[in-house]
C-alpha cells in the first residue's frame, strides 16, 4: 500500500503544541508511508486539494490525516479521498487535537504522542479494506403504533403524502388521551372539536389501514423491510357488519359496567362503543362484564343486533403486516397517585385526579358536563388542585417534570368557575412551568382574571372533616402552615410511561431510560430518530410533552419517512459484521447476544449451520466480534487485526 | 574396549560442567518444583540430573529448535526505489558445540530419520547440518524399558549405538562411557577416569545382556504394502482413532517427526521467518490456500502419520521412521497405541473351523 | 527524534465512539489538560471490547490499560456495555491470578459530555501509572531456561525494532 | 462390572454405537473405547483409571453419527456430566440421541502419584480394586494402595461425584469431597506475591510444547479445528516458541471457558509437560461464583453469565 500522511496545523491549534513538521518527517518512517506533509489548514478546500493532488501524484492508496476529532471531520476527509478516487475507508485519522495539542502542554512529550497515533492509524490503515455500501429496495408502507393525536397526525401526513400506512391502536377507538380532554389550553377551544375531524380522515382516507383493539405481537427485519405481527384482539362483534347504531347497548341488561372512557367515575353496559365520536365507531362486548360469557345466557344483542354481528365465539386473530417504517407514537399513562397515602386517592371519593375531573367537566362525561363531586353529587364550593403529583418527586421515582400539569390545573380551574361562577379554587404548587407560547398569559389569567388561589407549597395531608376534605399544606412564601377546606380536590398526576411500553421497545430493538421513555437517536438533532434505522418516535412515548409538541413530532417523523422514502433503495452502512464461514464453528454465541437480531443461521449444503449477517440490520457495535470465540465474526473497519495492529504499534 | 573410561556416580556434575567449559550440555533434568518432570535441559550447576529416568520429551529441539529465526529482515525506508524501501536480510548464526548426555539409544537413534531427510536428500539444511556436526550425542544403555517402549520392533535395540557417539554403561556406583565414534572419543577423553578391568568386564555383561533383550512384540519394520493395502479400510482405522483427540502431542514428543512450517513474524518494518515445529495432527497442516482440506479429520490425519513412519518412509529411505521410544503411546491422553495399529495392519485370513 | 526509544509510560485507551471518545474530544475542547500517557484506540462500543485485548496488551507490556464506554443504560446499542462490563470485571479479577497487576488495568463509563470527569479519570490513572512505573509484561524478561542453539537472538522479547533498527545495519 | 456390562446386554439393540472405557496397553491404563459390536461388550471397564471424559467425544460424534433410531451411549462419571450438560446447554448435543449411563465415582487415579506411591519398580501385570483400595501385582509381589492417596487433583476437589444427568445410574451414590466449590489451589496461587505469580506461570508455561492436547481434551473447547491459537487472520499469537505467545494461547483457553468449564480437569490431566493449566479455568469460576453465583454445567437451562447481562447488576 502506498500511504500519505497529512499533519495539520490547525492554525495554531496544533501547532503551538505539537512539532507538526517532526511528526510528518517521522512518519516517513514508517511502513507504506511514501508521502508525509504538514499543513495549516487541511480540512479547508485548499487542504483538501493539497490531499487530492498528493493522491495523483503519488499514487496513494491510502491516507492518514492527523489533525482534530474524527467525529469532527471524517466524514469531511472521506468524502475529499473519495473524489480522489480512493475508497472513503482507506482513510484513518489521527486525533491529535483534542487529543493531544489541547490537553497538554509538553511540546516533546505532544509530539512524541502524534507521531505514535500517527503509527497506530498508518498501521491500521495498512489493514483496511475498501468497503462498500449495498443498496436495498425500500417497502413504501409506514406502521404508525398508537392513535393519539402524534400518530394521527402521523399517520394523516404520510397519507397525504400517498403512503400506505398501517395504524394500529391498542384501544377500541383511536384519539388516546386528547380524545378524554374537554378543553385544550392555552385557547380553551374544544378537544373533541379539533381532534374529531382528523380522527373522521383517519377513518375516511383510503390508504390508511386501520387496526383498532389491536397489539403489536413481533417485529422482525430492518429499515425498507419490516415485517409486523399484529394481533387483533377479539371484540365478539364483526366490525364488518357492526354500523354503531348503538341498539345493543341500549338494550344490553349488564348497565353496571365500569365505564373506563370515563374513568372509572359512571357505568356503562357491556357491550359498548366507548365515546359518541369513536372511530371506528363499533361496539364491543367487555367479555368479563358480560352476562352471556359469565352464565351462558342472556344473547340480548345478538337478538337485537340488526345486521347479525355479534360472534361470541369470535378469537384473537393474527395478521402480518409489511412496511418499510415504523412510527412510535404510543402516548402515555398517567400517574397513580396511590403511593400518595396521605392523599386519600382511591379512598375517599371527592380526591380525583386530573383526568377525572377533565371527564366531569367533558359535555359527554358522566355528569353530561354538570360540576358535581362523585361522592354526593353536590356542586363544589371549593376546589383545591395539588401539583406535582408523581412529578419531580425522586421519594416515589418520578424525579422529572411532566410539562403539562401546571397548564391543565389553571385550565382546569378556570373552567371550574366558567361552569361554577361561585367556586373558590385553590393550587398547591411547587414552581409555574408555563413556557409555551401564550402558557404564561394563561396562568397569569387564572390568578388574575378568575382569582384562583396559587399557594407555593407542598400538600402534606388531606383528610376529611364532615363532608369536606381539609387539604394541609405549607405556604412556603408565608413560611406558613396552612389548611384548606375543601368540597372537591383535584390531584394534577404527572406523565409516566405508557404500560407496556418496554415490552414493545424490546419488540422494536430500540433503547428507553429508566423511566420507560424511548430514547431518541440524539437529544438535540436527531429528536425523532432511533438508534434503530427505520424506527421513529412521535409524542409523548419520547417523554412529556403537550399536544402542540405531539402534533409536531407526529409530522416531524412523518417527514423523516417520507425524506427516507423518497429514494428507492437504501444505502447501508457496510462497517458491519461478516462471517468468514469457512471458520464459523455454528455455536450460534453470535445469535444470541446480538442486540439487533441482525444474525441468523443459514445451513449450507453439508447440513452445517453457520452465522449469517443481516447486513441491513446491523448496526456495527461489534458485540458478536467480541463474542465469537474462533473469531470468524469480523466487525469490519474494526476487526481483530486492525485493533491488534494499532496496539503493536504502541508495544509489542 | 577401545576408548572407555569410568565416571563414578560422585563425578558426574564435575564431568558435566567440564563438559560445559567448551560446548552447550543437555542432560535429562528433573524440574525444580516437579523432580519426576524429566526433560532435557541444559547443564548448569545444581540441577537435578535424572540419568536414571527417561526423558518426557525427546532430545529433538537441541537439533531442530521448537521454533527458530531462519532469517532475520529489516526493511529500510527509501523512497528512491520503486518498492519504497531496501530489504535487508541477516541469516548469520553462530551455532556453539553441544553435547547431548544421557539421553537413551531411541533418542540418539531418532536423528537417523532426521539426517536422512535434511542432510542425505535433495536439499541439505544449513541450519540442521551446522548444528549436526556441532553436536555429539552420548547415550545410555537401557535397562528400564516400559510398557510402552517397543524399540526392537523397528530394528533397533536399548544398547543401539547407532547414531550415538558414545554410550554410558551404569554400573552400581557409576557409568562406563565407551565412544563409539571419533567425535565420541573425543568427549570421553575429556572425562571420567580410567576403568578397572572389572568395571569393562561388568560393562561388557551389561552390553550384552541389553543387546538381547527384546524390547517389544515382532517387527514392525515391513508394513508397507500392509499399510497401503489397509489405505482405504475405513472401519479399521475408525477403529483404531475414533478415540484420537486431534492434538499434537505424539508428534511434539517424537524423537522423528521433523515436519515444520515457516511463518513470517513481522512487526512494522522488521521481522524474523521463523521455523518452528508442525504436526500433521494439526489442522493447518495440510489446509490449501482454497479453504480446502484433504485430511479433513483425524481418521486421514492419523493414517497419515502411520503411513509416513511405516510406509511412505520405508519405501522412500528403506527404514522406518521411527526408533520405538514409545513417547506417543505413553503420553497420549487416550492411549492411542501406534505400535497396535501399525500390528494390526496386515489382514487377517479367516480361519475357518 | 524516536517515540521508541524513550522512557515514556503507555497506557492504552479503548474507548466507545459515541461517548468516551466524545468525552475525551469534550475535554480537548475544554482545554482540560491530562498527563501525556494516553494513546486511544476508538472501537464502536465496549462490547466489541474482547477481554483478551487487555491480557494481551498488558503482557506485551503496555503500562497501563484504560477501557471507556457509555454509562450503563446509556449505550448506543443499549446493550453492548452491559455485556462488556461483565466481561471486564471478570478479566480485571482474573489478571492478578497470572502475575499481571490489577491496578493496571482500570474501566469506567464517562458520557460524550463528561470532559470534566474524563479529565480527571485520565489523571488518576496516569499517576496511578507513574506510581508502578515500568510493566515487565509477561514473559518478556523470563529466562528461558533451554535457550536453544539460536541462529540469532531468541524472538522471545517480540520487539524486533528494539534489536535490529534500519540505523543499526 | 456385572452391571454395566448386563445393562449394555439387554438394551444393545437400541444402541448404535457404545462409548465407555477398555484396559488400553498396560493394565494401569484405562483408554476410551468406542464399540460398536455385541461381543466387544465384554471389554468394556469402569474403575478409578477410567479418567478420560467421554464427553468431548460427542458434538463431534453425534454430527457424523447417522441419524437413525438407535442411541449413542456414553459412560460419564459424576464430574462428567456437568460438561454433557454444558454442550446441552450450548446447542452442541442432542440430548435425545444419547442414552447416557451416569457412574457414581469415588475418584480418579493420578498415573504420577501412583508411579511415586508404588514401592515397587516391576511392571504391573493386574490391577484390581477393592473398596477403595487397588491391589496391584506385578512379579515383585502384590501391593495395596489407597485410593485416596493416589487421587487426581481434579478428583481432591470433587463436589460432583454423582451423575446429574443420566437415562440410567449404575452404582450407589458416593459421597462428595467437598461441599462447597473447593479453590484451595487456586488460593494458594493467589497468596504469592504479585512478581512471584508472575514468576511462576512463566516457568510453568515455559515448559508448554503447544501440543495442544489441553485444548483438544477439553470437552467444552468447541472450536475444535478452528481455534483462535492457530489463526493466522486474525493473528493473536505468533508461531515463536515463546513464553508470551504460549501465555497468551493459554489465556485464550481460558478466557473462552470462563463461566462454562465445568471443571473436569481434563486439561491438566493430558498435559505432558505438567503444566496446572486446570488452575487458570479454576480461577474463572472462581470469579464466576463470586460475581454471577454462577456454576457451569449445573442447570441445562441457565444460560452462561457471559452470554447475558443484566441491567441492575451493580458493583462492577
């Protein structure tokens, strides 16, 4: 191999630090190295033609540039060895800058290191091999998982796009959490008012498969070509012919079902369609409410039903679903305040949470929008709200912000004496986190214009006394302990993951924080990526977040699937793992540790079994490579005797 | 007779240093830590010498090293030849006079088989014959063989002279050292004292009774076309090596096996080629560049190493290659007996009642 | 000048690409100085860390050995460190049984932002180093006690440059 | 062996191919035999010389076995069938083409300690055993030896005397040894100094010849023909005759048993240069206990700690 170092100055960067001339003199040394310079600037467009022109003339088949971080400038100097003519992974870098100028400085001992990083990536470089990325066709259909308002807006950009999409939505109806809002802040127009008409496009779009009532069952493939198992759970009345018209539940005689839309605050029947805006608008038998499936009798709806769509023996059934890109947009669960004994939640009936009250307040909730406590039926007189329920709370592991609360509770407060002029409302709170746009004028109208009552302080205890409940807290701006009676008090439960959502990350291969929350690809610029390629993330499944950042996550992910749909095929990275099959031995270690799946058998014509990449859905971490005990699994860019050849550069 | 001289048991490690003054003296050695752990070792003051116990390893590496810098090379950097450096290589060696003491008639014996290929065929290897003419070899006459040993099956005997330079008689309280060739008179003119005519007498009886004995079962010396006609008998040598391990230990104990590799060890510009001991129980023995392997296992690896010492080697030199130490048998994990396969050779006619 | 002939001690980094490396470039661009003994190797993750690379770079006499990935849950391929710090545990606890000193060898987990804190891991151990001195390596002093008839000087020490250099012939 | 031998009677036709022990060249040793004919029952053995594992014979048997009904039996002593369980666990035997006869062992012989406790020098002509005592005859006279006194190292520390794992147990139960994992040994390397352990390994590994039969005798080196040792690409040792290049084989066999030896000290037992290579794999499970409380070739189920992980293991 004929190799050409390029020392850069960097200004003085390096310079002033490091005898850069010493170091290029001193790589003439070494093996291969017919060329060896140093220069000021050498990622500038002058220094990459420096390299270029050194390429020609010297014949170079490979190339060392010393000068800052390669995750600074690889991609710069592979891009300019490659116009060259050279294979982009016949280029090492030695980092010599934040590595070595910057940290230190002895200018003898500074040299002395560049010039054995110099060896260390002229050695390695004497063991690369050019690489080249494959091409795989691209499956243009996208798997949206959950219908909240991210994957709704999701799914609704990729169809406006003309992609096939595929939704599936764990619960009968789409909508998630928005559809259980009454009101949305900071502009209090109506939740189902804003969600329903995308909801109904959902329905209405042709290039949409929904798949309500349904779970992702297994993933398997890679970015272009996925292949999804979805298992549609039983709902013993045939969609197909089901038309909503809501006679079964009239009639259904089992009216003391637990009303989960609302909940858990009224009943409903047992065979039901959750919300009046349901999409799809069907119903479903709550197979343990049910009268029929408890003593085998009864059948009332399938006697009613005018079009014959209810099967008792209906089953789960599966279905397989190939797409190209998934969109995660599974939402979130809301706090159970129960680790707040002193709270009262769950025992004493007039201590609801936030989402509860927002179905008292809902026009088509249990109390069809009338303000009433549960336990009595009476209006409120004074409402406390109490925040930081399950938020920034290490003592039950919820250190985080959940984002909203602070917005729903003056939300929420202001609708109260919107529907209740007279009630007094009262928040305990810790800090006012309302940075949107307008969220600060809102809470500040709250406090001004409708004179709730903000107290800085954590709630200690609530208890009852009579028919009220005493809500004991401290004012920590009084430095006062204080006690509130209340008719009603309101817990503002924070965000937590939604349940399940670990399993499914399993299922997708993709990484989530000890809080359950996936993790995006880059905090900052890579927001609704994965570290799994294909796989993205929109809304709260991310971490908190309010509905405007939902509905621009959902299109933001959108917009990464239709930017990777855009091309037919898909270029991959080849710095993955190859099997040298004539050394594989078939123990299958590989396969078992791979985080990816990217590995699997194949079995040749002698019967052997031996590993086999998945080039596509490798990722490169080099797991296996560690792993192999003959070492037939090579991670390439980084095999064996490349890192062995930078080590025995440095001592042997 | 002729040249024979009496090295009492209380003169030895005096003998062995004088020895030393003027050349490298291997001597069988118990370990420090394992005193019954005998291995050739070279002679230095305090070590436990074991005339009496047989060495686990042959004497092969005083000859021909485990491994060993055939050449040395440096590649100069010089920008002003095409290749972009000039090579330089140092083959230069200085190989001292040795002295291999002590060690059994098999052991001597074994570097027959050695000389036959590296000094008397097409090629004489430089680096062999140096060390060769330099190294005179003294050996006991046996009196302990074991269940392994089976050197009169291949024509030899535990008093063999051949390819010892002189030989060591014990004797209660010491050894007679009797040379058997030039170099051997040499050596012995350097030690010991002169004989009393009881001890030759005694020594001469000794020679004699060693020189009867039958160390081992018939003769394993004409299995050529016994072997060749067995070549294709899968079952029989499944039969004999389905229990083989694979490993290199017969090969490595082998006072024969002379087979080797040569491998480059480089390191940025310089290195060694380096010779060092193969095994044609190894895999990588007869793996070609294709990937392609035509002893894919240790049925052919096995019947290979059979063939080579009793057939492919007699027909080629006219001898067997092998001296019967018996190291492979004794040694192996398994027991694996060559002296069993190569008897069973010959096939049997039915008897019929 | 000669980086092979010198008395500088070595340590050997094996870092991850997406953090310690980063938090190595972190703690350059934050000027934070570090004794010069650190020569880094980039790997993707600590799961491609082979343990054997530590036992071989220790008993070829490296001075000191530094492996460096993601904090645990935080891997790029969320898993890789939990594997590999198993693996290094294990090697960490087994290399005083072969006469290689532990304290030579040394893993941890610092984030792409953690210069700080690289900084002062590369400090603690450089001293750490300083205090040993030296590594013999193994094998690499050990008298061989059949030196054979050699041709040439036994390739034993490895280090061929150390025996003949171009200048030497 | 009335037992073995009438057990191997009654269901030889069920059998492809049996594998135990027979008396090999001399009557002190024992040699694995593979017999395949009714009448060559007879020669089969089972006493404290029969120390080979059967076990590494079988990935390799089992792939080029046809694939019939007939079983292949395998003797294993208690020991033994930690390493079968451990090829189970791994996917390299089918646990259901083995008919496996599980032997209670009160120990092994160690051929050296033998040698050393034997007054005298004759060739032995027959051996015999009788509880736990060999009697050993030869032209000098009769000898009796115990058991005990002459036991493999391996065989000192043994806490697996009875089969875990068997389609039949012939013999009674023998106690343990030891209860608990025994390290003595490998304790007694650790409490040298630093430099002295050092010091040690390489004039133990000086002696290695690179023969590999420690390597080939290892029922859990699966490699085989492809082992890392050999490599050229990649290139982690060289062909040098050198301490650091035999450490560094030795090293590779141990780091790949660690947390999957079993122990059996086949290793140790084969090496020809008595090298205690058993010591280094000792070692590995040593850390294996402490760290996973992790013992190989126990559970067909577990899964080898360094094959898993698990998140909310703190301290390391």
């Amino acid at each position: 191999m004929r190799i050409g170092v390029f020392v850069c100055q960097c200004g003085t960067n390096i310079a002033s630090t490091v005898d850069t001339g010493a170091v290029a003199q001193r790589a003439l040394d070494y093996p291969d190295v017919v060329f060896a310079t140093d220069y000021m600037y050498t990622c500038s467009e002058p220094g990459q033609q420096e390299i270029q022109k050194a390429i020609a003339e010297h014949r170079l088949q490979g190339v060392v540039v010393a000068a800052c971080s390669p995750r600074m400038h690889e991609a710069t100097f592979r891009r300019a060895v490659e116009k060259a003519g050279l294979n982009r992974y016949m280029f090492e870098m030695a980092n010599i800058r934040e590595h070595v100028s910057w940290i230190g400085q002895d200018k003898g001992a500074n040299t002395l290191k560049a010039m054995e990083l110099v060896r260390m990536a002229v050695e390695k470089l004497r063991r690369n091999e050019p690489l080249f990325a494959s091409e795989v066709p691209i499956n243009k259909r996208v798997l949206v998982i959950g219908g909240g308002v991210a994957g709704i807006q999701a799914a609704l950009d990729c169809a406006d796009a003309g992609l096939d999409v595929v939704l599936v939505e764990r619960e009968q109806s789409i909508g998630g959490k928005m559809a259980k809002l009454d009101k949305t802040f900071p502009t209090i127009d109506c939740s189902s008012c804003i969600l329903g008409p995308k909801m109904v496009d959902v329905a209405q779009k042709e290039n949409i498969t929904l798949h309500a009532y349904s779970e992702v069952e297994a993933v398997s493939g890679y970015i272009g070509n996925f292949t999804v198992k979805i298992r549609k759970k039983a709902t013993y009345v045939d969609w197909d012919a089901c038309t909503g018209c809501g006679l079964c539940m009239e009639k259904c005689p089992s009216k003391k079902t637990v009303d989960r839309f609302n909940e858990n605050l009224g009943t409903t029947s047992a065979i039901q369609i959750p919300f009046p805006q349901a999409i799809p608008k069907k119903a479903r038998i709550q197979k343990d409410a049910c009268r029929y499936f408890a003593t085998g009798k009864c059948k009332v709806c399938q006697k009613i039903c005018p079009t014959n769509a209810i099967h008792y023996d209906m089953e789960d059934r599966e279905v397989v679903e190939e797409v190209g890109a998934i969109i995660v947009a599974t939402g979130y669960d809301l706090f159970d305040p129960a680790p707040y004994g002193e709270y009262g939640a769950g025992r004493y009936p007039d201590v609801i949470t936030g989402i509860q009250f927002e179905r008292i307040l809902s026009a088509s909730g249990p109390f069809g929008g009338h303000v009433k406590r549960p336990s009595d039926g009476k209006e409120p007189k004074d409402i406390v709200f109490v925040a930081c329920v399950g938020s920034r709370d290490k003592s039950v592991d919820r250190p985080y912000c959940s984002g909203i609360c602070c917005m729903y509770i003056a939300k929420q407060a202001i609708l109260a004496r919107d529907h209740l002029p007279g009630v007094q409302c009262y928040v305990f709170y810790m800090d006012i986190r309302s940075p949107g746009k307008n969220y600060d004028e809102f809470v500040r109208r709250a406090i001004e214009e409708y004179g709730v009552q903000y107290i800085r302080g954590r709630v200690g205890k609530i208890y009852p006394r009579g028919d009220r409940m005493v809500v004991q807290g401290a004012d920590t701006l009084l430095g006062a302990q204080v006690e509130v009676e209340a008719d009603l008090v309101v817990l503002a439960t924070g965000v937590e993951s939604s349940r399940g959502a670990k399993e499914l990350a399993e299922k997708l291969r993709i990484s989530y924080d000890q809080y359950g929350f996936y993790m995006e690809s880059h905090p900052k610029l890579r927001p609704v990526e994965t570290n799994t390629a294909g796989v993205y993330l929109a809304g709260a499944c991310q971490g908190p977040k309010d509905i405007p950042a939902s509905v621009a996550q959902g299109s933001a992910a959108a917009s990464k699937v239709l930017a990777l749909f855009a091309r037919d095929t898909i270029a991959t990275d080849p710095q993955v793992a190859g099997v040298l099959e004539s050394v594989c031995i078939g123990c299958g270690k590989c396969l078992s540790v791979c985080p990816f799946g990217a590995i699997q058998w194949k079995t040749l014509r002698d019967g052997s079994r031996k590993a086999e990449v998945l080039e596509t859905v490798c990722q490169g971490c080099g797991l296996c490579n560690a792993t192999c005990p003959p070492k037939a699994i090579q991670l390439k860019h980084f095999t064996d005797d490349q890192i062995l050849a930078e080590l025995d550069a440095l001592c042997a | 007779m002729e040249k024979a001289v009496f090295l009492p048991d209380t003169e030895l490690h005096e003998a062995l240093a004088a020895l030393s003054a003027d050349a490298q003296v291997w001597v069988p050695a118990g370990d420090a830590s394992k005193p019954d752990l005998v291995r050739f070792q070279r002679y230095r003051p305090g070590l436990s010498v074991r005339l009496d116990a047989r060495s686990l390893v042959s004497a092969k590496e005083v000859l021909f090293p485990r491994s060993e810098a055939l050449l040395r090379f440096v590649k100069e950097k010089d920008l002003s030849v095409p290749a972009g450096h000039r090579l330089h290589v140092d083959d230069t060696r200085t190989v001292p006079p040795a002295v291999v003491f002590g060690c059994r008639p098999c052991d001597a014996r074994g570097f027959l088989t050695f000389d036959r290929v590296f000094l008397q065929g097409p090629y004489r290897d430089p680096y062999y014959a140096e060390r060769r003419e330099k190294t005179t070899f003294v050996s006991l006459v046996c009196r302990d063989a074991d269940g392994a040993c089976f050197c009169s099956a291949v024509g030899s005997g535990p008093a063999d002279p051949q390819g010892s330079d002189a030989q060591l008689i014990a004797l209660p309280d010491g050894y007679v050292l009797r040379a058997i060739t030039q170099r051997g008179a040499a050596l012995v003119e350097k030690i010991g004292r002169g004989p009393t005519a009881e001890q030759i007498q005694a020594a001469r009886d000794m020679l004699d009774q060693a020189g009867r004995e039958m160390v081992g079962e018939g003769s394993l010396t004409a299995m050529d076309a016994a072997f060749r006609a067995r070549f294709q008998d899968a079952a029989f040598w499944h039969g004999h090596i389905d229990k083989c391990l694979s490993c290199g230990l017969c090969t490595f104990v082998c006072p024969t096996c002379y087979c080797f590799t040569i491998t480059d060890e480089a390191r940025g510009l310089s290195g060694e080629r380096i010779r060092s001991w193969d095994a044609c129980m190894f895999p990588h023995f007869t793996l070609e560049a294709s990937g392609h392997n035509p002893r894919p296992s240790k049925v052919e690896r096995y019947r290979n190493r059979v063939g080579h010492k009793f057939s492919y080697f007699v027909s080629k030199y006219g001898q067997v290659a092998c001296c019967g130490c018996g190291r492979c048998i004794r040694h192996c994990p398994v027991s694996v007996d060559i002296r069993a396969v190569v008897r069973d050779l010959p096939v049997q006619e039915e008897v019929h009642a | 000048m000669d980086e092979k002939n010198d008395k500088q001690l070595r340590i050997v980094g094996f870092l991850c690409n997406w953090c310690s490396y980063g938090g190595a470039d972190t703690a350059g661009v934050c000027r934070f100085k570090q004794p010069p003994l650190l020569r880094i190797i980039r790997i993707p993750c600590t799961g491609r860390m082979d343990p054997l690379f530590v036992v071989k770079a220790l008993a070829q006499g490296a001075d000191g050995v530094l492996v460096s990935g993601c904090h645990p849950k935080d891997c790029h391929y969320a898993v890789g460190n939990f594997y590999a710090r198993r693996r290094l545990e294990l090697v960490k606890r087994f290399l005083p049984f072969v006469g290689l000193d532990p304290r030579r060898f040394h893993y941890t987990w610092v984030s792409a932002s953690e210069g700080q804190r690289w900084q002062q891991v590369v400090s603690e151990f450089s001293a750490v180093i300083q205090e040993l001195g030296p590594n013999p390596g193994f094998g690499q002093d050990a008298v061989t006690e059949n030196a054979p008839q050699a041709v040439s000087s036994q390739g034993g020490a490895g280090d061929t440059e150390r025996c003949i250099s171009p200048r030497s012939l | 062996m009335k037992t073995l031998h009438s057990h191997l009677e009654d269901h030889f036709e069920e059998l492809e191919l049996v594998i135990g022990w027979e008396i090999g060249f001399e009557p002190l040793r024992a040699t694995p035999a593979f017999v395949r004919r009714r009448e060559d029952l007879a020669r089969l053995v089972w006493n404290p010389l029969c120390a080979p594992n059967l076990s590494v014979y079988l990935p390799q048997i089992l792939k080029s076995a046809e694939k019939t009904e007939k079983k292949v039996a395998v003797c294993l002593k208690g020991c033994d069938t930690r390493s079968l369980t451990a090829l189970i666990q791994e996917g390299f035997v089918d646990r259901e083409r083995l008919h496996v006869i599980g032997l209670p062992c009160p120990g092994t012989v160690d051929p050296q300690a033998l040698a050393q406790a034997r007054k005298n020098r004759a060739p032995v002509t027959q051996v015999s055993f009788q509880d736990n005592l060999l009697i050993l005859h030869s032209y000098e006279g009769t000898e009796e030896i115990p058991l005990d006194s002459v036991l493999a190292r391996r065989c000192r520390r043994c806490r697996q005397p009875n089969p875990l794992l068997a389609d039949v147990v012939l013999g009674d139960p023998v106690p343990a040894r030891c209860d608990a994992p025994s390290f003595a040994h490998v304790e007694a390397v650790d409490s040298l100094p630093l430099e002295e352990r050092r010091a040690y390994w390489e004039r133990e590994l000086d002696r290695c010849l690179r023969c590999y039969a420690c390597r080939n005798a290892c029922p859990l080196c699966v490699c085989r023909d492809r082992c890392l040792a050999e490599s050229r690409t990649p290139k982690w040792t060289t062909q040098r005759d050198s301490v650091r290049d035999k450490f560094l084989f030795h090293m590779i066999h141990a780091l790949h048993l660690a947390g999957r030896c079993t122990e059996c000290g086949e290793c140790e037992r084969v090496c020809p240069v008595g090298i205690p290579v058993a010591l280094f794999k000792e070692k590995m499970a040593q850390i294996a206990l402490d760290l996973w409380d992790y013992q190989a070739g126990v559970d067909p189920a577990a899964t080898p700690p360094l094959q898993t992980f698990d998140p909310s293991e703190t301290g390391i």
